[in-house]
C-alpha cells in the first residue's frame, strides 16, 4: 500500500527536492557557524582551529554598558512598528469599506500599497532629502506654522517615532489588504438586519464589522510576537547615524558594527544567537496563542 502511494507521489516528490536542498544548503548548513559564538574565532584558523572559549563571549556582550539600552531600542522599537502596524491598517480598511465609489476606491488602495515595494535603500534616501532640517520639505511646511526646524534624523527624541512612523507608512497597505479580504467574509444580511434595527454606520462598525475581523485581527497581532526582537535592520542603517546611536541602535545594527566593522566575529554570533533565542520562544508563543485564539494551524 505504502509503495504504491509512493508510486503514484514520486513526481511530487521530485519537485519538492530542488527546494529541500536549497533550504538545506542555505538555511541548515550555515548553522554549523553557531560555534562561532563559543570560541575566540580567527579568520585564518577556520572555525576547526580557533581556541573554544565557552560563554567568554556572552559575558563580554552583557557586560557592555550600551547592551542594555540597544535591547530596549530593539524592542521599544518593534512594539510600536507592531501595534501601529494593527491599528493603522484597520483604520484604513474600515474607511475604505465605507467609500461606494469603486473607482476612488481601488485607486486609493493601490496608492496605499505601492510603498511596500519600494526597498529602504531608496527610501532611505528619500526621507534624509524630506526631512531635513534645512530644505526638507516636511520643516517647511512646519516653518509656516511657526515650528522651529526639527531634526528627525539626528535627535534622540524624535528618531526612534520617525523609523515607526516611516516604516508604518510604507507597510500598512500590504496590511490593508488582508483586513479588506476579511471584511468580505461578513455576511451582508448582518448589516441589513442592523439597518432595520434602526442601528447606524458606527454601531454597525462596532458591533458587526470588528467583530468579524476580530480572528484576522488575533491571528495577525499574536503571529506578530514573532518580530518582537527584529526592528528593521534595513531601515534602521539606511537611516541612522552615530549620532543617535543612543535611541536608534538595534541589535541587528549592533551585530553588523561588532561583526563585519570590528571583526569580532564570535562576539556578533553570540549576540545573533541570543536574539534567535529569543525570537525562537516567543514565535513558539505566537504559534500556541494563535491556535488557541484564532483556531490557527500550521498543517
């Protein structure tokens, strides 16, 4: 019985494999770096001939007085890219669920969702022209308020709502679109029945629109844990500066300066091992809060 399944699943079977193997070359074969993290790693010794050192790098990261306040940025940072990153999206989607003209309606929504295309690299440099504190558009327009000039790329108290905002603008129309999918599954009848029920737009958002999002909604904010711990390593270093370093650095900017500019490669496997450690327990959390909530499965 068996062999005859098998028989009859072998094509499938072969096209799956170029996949394992690139998954394994790509994804588990690099893990064998992880000894890095234990040993005092010199690059022309090879990861066989450098002396093991045990946890001397682990002590030596968490005795540096900046690895206290870059694990704050790190998650201050993602907490709010992750709940701005709900509540903007369904403000837009509830809005957008209100306009009948269809028209108006998928040209706002493409507008929305063009941002998420474009990579930090460009970005980058777009919002270091628009906000800067002297031709940035954005401190011109403040100009005519009577604002003094602001520098969002530069001060310590406005970096770190500048990387939330800019990363929220860019990715809440990817978002949109999975809270409108959902919006689509409540039952029209609901909303008629509210109507004879003398009950306006509002209760009807109240008590029929969001409640039937709230399992995308669950889904989406508890499989968000994941991320508690990745701030945006490709926003954060087009962006940042050594000058706000203090509020802005992460730990993935951290690991890339240790790493690749200070060539302590052991001590930046260790940071990247603590962190995957992290994100391992709470992603585990996200998965069992998930299924528990938003009856969400793996397979």
């Amino acid at each position: 019985m068996l062999s005859k399944k098998f028989r009859r699943q072998w094509p499938l079977h072969l096209m799956i494999l170029p996949g394992i193997v690139i998954v394994l070359i790509y994804s588990y074969w690099p893990m064998i770096g992880i000894a890095m993290a234990f040993q005092k790693f010199v690059p022309f010794k090879g990861l066989f001939g450098s002396d093991w050192i045990g946890l001397d790098n682990f002590r030596y990261v968490f005795d540096l007085p900046e690895t206290g306040q870059i694990i704050w940025n790190t998650v201050f940072i993602a907490f709010m890219k992750i709940i701005g990153g709900l509540v903007v999206p369904i403000m837009v989607a509830l809005l957008l669920n209100e306009l009948r003209n269809e028209l108006i309606k998928r040209g706002v929504q493409t507008l929305v969702y063009l941002p998420h295309f474009l990579s930090w690299v460009i970005l980058g440099g777009i919002f270091i022209d628009i906000l800067s504190p002297t031709n940035g558009i954005v401190n011109q327009i403040l100009g005519w308020f009577g604002i003094e000039p602001i520098f969002f790329l530069g001060s310590n108290q406005w970096f770190p709502y500048t990387l939330v905002i800019t990363d929220i603008w860019k990715e809440f129309g990817f978002s949109t679109i999975v809270y409108l999918a959902a919006l689509t599954s409540i039952n029209p009848s609901l909303y008629e029945a509210a109507t004879v029920d003398g009950a306006n737009r509002w209760k009807q958002t109240w008590h029929i629109t969001l409640p039937g999002m709230m399992p995308i909604i669950i889904l989406l904010a508890t499989l968000s844990l994941g991320n508690v711990l990745n701030a945006g390593f490709d926003q954060v270093f087009n962006l940042y500066s050594p000058q706000v370093y203090e509020s802005g650095d992460i730990l993935d900017t951290f690991i890339y300066r240790i790493g690749m500019q200070g060539a302590q490669y052991g001590v930046a496997t260790a940071i990247g091992l603590f962190k995957s450690l992290i994100s391992f327990v709470f992603i585990v959390t996200s998965y069992a809060l998930a299924s528990k909530f938003a009856n969400y499965r793996i397979f």
